[in-house]
C-alpha cells in the first residue's frame, strides 16, 4: 500500500532535516540544538510550513542580536541543505513506488509554479503524492465495492475507466 510508505517516507525527511537543522544550529552557538532539532522535525513534517518555519526565526534572532554572518550562514544553510533534503530524501524512499511518468511529475510541477508561484513547486509535489494516494483508495473502495455486489458490473467498468 502506498500510503504508510508516504507517511515513512515523511517522518524520514523530516528527521534528516532535524539532524540537518541541528548541525547548523550546533554551528552558529545556539544552546537549545535538541530542541530546535525537535521542533524542526516536528514542522518538517507540516505541508507548506517545513523546516524553514525554525531556522528562518533563528536566522532572524542571530541578525537581530548582532550576529549578521552567522545569520546568513544559517540562511543559506537552511536553504540549501536543511529545506532541500525533503527532495532528495522522500524520492529516495519512495522509489519505484508510484506510476507516474516523470514527464507529467515535471509538467505537474511547472503547472503548479504557473498557478501558484514559487509556492507551487512544494503544492506539485505534495498534490502528486496526495492524489496518488485518493486514487488508489478510490480504486480499492470500488473494487471492494464490486466484489459485496453493491455495483454491477457495468457500473464498476465505468467508474473505473473514469478513475484511471
């Protein structure tokens, strides 16, 4: 089934990133590292929050105290390594697991830059796995459906056509 390997391949990402996030918190002297590596887990794992919801505050706090180099390591750090492990780390996981065809993942992804912005790039790919999963539930709820014959076959044959 898909979607527990979804949810393993989410709380992955997300402890990568806490790991991640903590070396660079560890880096520029912050004393609560567990804490902001748990609590950068814990975002990471949030749709259109993620990681960057601590360490863009503590790349704020680092500046607003007089630290501007350290505020920009981290910025950058964060930016390049701790947000972007998410794509590297679910695709590793998920390999092999889902049917789409990388084109449409690619259009999915410039579709969704066009509709919503730069936003659009995490909204794709977040959508693509969300709605391979509403696709294969569907499928099984009908097939479950089909076979207690509560539809008949012509119903199902079509429902499916649809689904696909």
């Amino acid at each position: 089934m898909y979607m527990p390997l979804l949810v393993v391949a989410t709380v992955a990402s997300a402890v990568v990133q806490g790991f991640l996030a903590a070396a660079g918190f560890w880096f520029v002297g912050f004393d609560s590292v567990f804490l902001l590596m748990l609590l950068t887990m814990l975002l990471a794992m949030i749709p259109f929050v993620g990681a960057a919801a601590v360490w863009v505050p503590a790349s704020l706090w680092l500046l607003a105290t007089g630290r501007p180099g350290a505020a920009a390591g981290l910025a950058v750090y964060g930016a390049a390594i701790v947000s972007t492990a998410d794509n590297v780390i679910k695709p590793l996981v998920l390999r092999g697991q889902s049917n789409l065809h990388p084109l449409l993942a690619l259009l999915s992804v410039l579709g969704g830059v066009k509709a919503l912005g730069p936003i659009g790039i995490a909204s794709s790919h977040r959508g693509r796995g969300l709605g391979h999963v509403l696709l294969a539930r569907s499928l099984e709820i009908l097939k479950e459906r089909y076979a207690r014959g509560e539809i008949d076959k012509e119903t199902f044959e079509r429902m499916k056509r649809e689904l696909a």
